[in-house]
C-alpha cells in the first residue's frame, strides 16, 4: 500500500483508509505538554521510549502499556489518545510534514531518533523477515535492491525522512526539537539520558538515570519485553492488541548493535550505498555514525 510516496507497515488504520488517518493525525488536538517521539522505522523507537516513559512517570518501572498504545497511525481508534493524562508520550514513523499541526505550529516538544541507514536497512530486513513478509531466500542484496533503494519504501525513503527533519531542527528557534543518535545512546547511555530529562524539564539524580539506562539496556528489554506485552493495557481496556496483518509478530529485540550491517553488505553494495549516501547528503551537515 502507498501513500504519499511511502510503503506503509500493516496497520490496520492504514489499510483500510490510509489518507484519513494520516489526516485525522495531522489534525489531532494537541496539548502543550505533549511529547512526540518520530522515528524512522527500525530506528530504536521501543527503546528510546521506554526512557522517555520512565523520565516522565519518575520511576523505573516498564511501561505496562506497549508502544503501539500511543502508536498514533496503529492504534485502532485515535479517541484514545484523547482521553490520555498529560503528559502524553505519542508516538509515531510518519514523517515531519504529517506530524500534528498544532504540536509543529503550537509548541509541544518532538525527540526524532537517527540511526545511521546501513543499520536500518539491516534491521528492517530482518523484520520483515520475521515477520513472514518474505522467506530466507530473499537475500539481503536482493531486499536492498528492490525495496531499500526501491522507489518507494517503508515510509519512504530514509534520506527525505532525515532531511526532511534536519530541516526542521534548523528551523527550531524555541527548542523544541530534540534530536537522539542511536549510536550515541549505545555508546553514551548516561549522557544521552541526561540530556534527555534536561530537555523533558525531568529533575534527575544520577542514580535515577543510572537506573534507567539498566533497566532500558538491550538485555534487560528483551526480556522484560514478553512481560510487557502480557500486561498489555490495550489488550485489557480495548480488548485487542496493534492489529496489523502480518502473519508473524516481528521480532523487535534482534541484536542491538552497532554496525551489524558489516555482516550483510557485500562490497559492491556497500560502494553502491556509499555513492548514493553521498549524493544524498551533499547538502546535510547531519553526522550519521556507522560504527
Ligand atoms: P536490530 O534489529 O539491529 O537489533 P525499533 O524499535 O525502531 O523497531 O528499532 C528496533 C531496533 O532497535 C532493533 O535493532 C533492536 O534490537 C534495537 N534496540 C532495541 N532496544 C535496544 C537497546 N536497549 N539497545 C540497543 N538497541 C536496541
């Protein structure tokens, strides 16, 4: 299914009227104190947001509720998002232009996610794969030359995705876009999180945030993720879970690493990247790590 240019993931919301959620989002009410976390597909969203959720309840406890509760084009019906007590940690993959006009326009503070694009694009991969989208046969050359560098892929491409955000950051004069490496996260946990909460308006003591980033490492997530889901809240209240219509539900928790793409880029296609990297982002001054 494609929309505006992007292959969308398998939400129901999506399949059935793609252009009226997409719209119902861009038009949804927002508070001032709302807080959106955009990310780009495989980017780390389940972790970054499990951080935010913690840095704003004060504990660090998991989020009984899953991600795909506030997952703003999945969510079965948008009202809840209404009746959510403030702040509202949203969350979405749509790209800047589509995010609510009221939080762009208004105020309400945005944390984009980037990971560098080779890592991505092997995480999508898999995804997909464990999702029964295609079987092992489908190499990773073969998905990078059919749908990574495709006309359309999921939620269109990475470059318009990160420019299109890069842009926006520029044009930020009150601060109210935040934007986390993934690779940063990795490799400065602390910091990271700490920069975070000042950016939250979140008081926190370096054993809280110390807490955190243990409580939010890739180990301790994977396990705690099957719990997580039990709990689920939107299981309890609306009686289902993210609907979406893939056969399998993909694996979110695979390795967690950075440079993994090292294992799946042959040479030829990592100059084919590398070219196409740099003619993308002649123009950007973003720095995108990729180990
Ligand atoms: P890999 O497939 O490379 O392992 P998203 O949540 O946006 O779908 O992103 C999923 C990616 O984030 C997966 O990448 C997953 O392993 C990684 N991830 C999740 N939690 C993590 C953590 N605490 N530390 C590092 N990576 C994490």
């Amino acid at each position: 299914l494609i929309f505006d240019g992007m292959a969308l993931p398998p939400f129901l919301p999506l399949r059935e009227n793609a252009e009226k959620r997409f719209m119902e989002i861009r038009n949804l009410e927002c508070r001032k104190d709302d807080i959106i976390l955009a990310t780009y597909p495989k980017s780390g969203t389940h972790w970054i947001w499990e951080v935010v959720c913690m840095l704003i309840k004060g504990n660090t406890e998991y989020t009984k509720e899953t991600k795909e509760f506030f997952f703003l084009e999945a969510i079965p019906d948008l009202d809840v998002v209404h009746n959510l007590p403030s702040p509202r940690p949203l969350n979405t993959h749509l790209p800047y232009r589509w995010l609510p006009k009221q939080l762009t326009e208004k105020g309400g503070k945005i944390i984009n996610v980037i990971r560098n694009p080779k890592d991505v694009a092997v995480s999508m991969y898999h995804h997909l794969l464990s999702a029964g989208e295609f079987n092992k046969d489908f190499t990773f050359t073969q998905f990078m030359e059919t749908l990574f560098f495709g006309p359309v892929c999921t939620m269109g491409s990475w470059y318009d995705y990160v420019k299109e955000f890069e842009q926006a950051a520029e044009n930020d004069r009150h601060g109210l876009l935040f934007t986390v490496h993934f690779e940063n996260m990795k490799k400065n946990p602390i910091d990271e999180t700490k920069r975070l909460a000042k950016f939250l308006n979140v008081e926190a003591s370096d054993k809280f945030i110390e807490d955190i980033v243990e409580k939010c490492s890739f180990e301790n997530l994977k396990s705690a993720d099957k719990t997580i889901k039990d709990q689920s809240i939107m299981k309890k209240i609306v009686g289902i879970g993210p609907e979406h219509t893939r056969k399998n539900k993909p694996n979110m928790y695979r390795k967690g690493v950075i440079g993994d793409w090292k294992n799946h880029f042959t040479v030829t296609l990592n100059e084919r990247f590398d070219r196409i990297f740099e003619d993308e982002m002649k123009n950007s001054k973003l720095h995108i790590h990729f180990e």
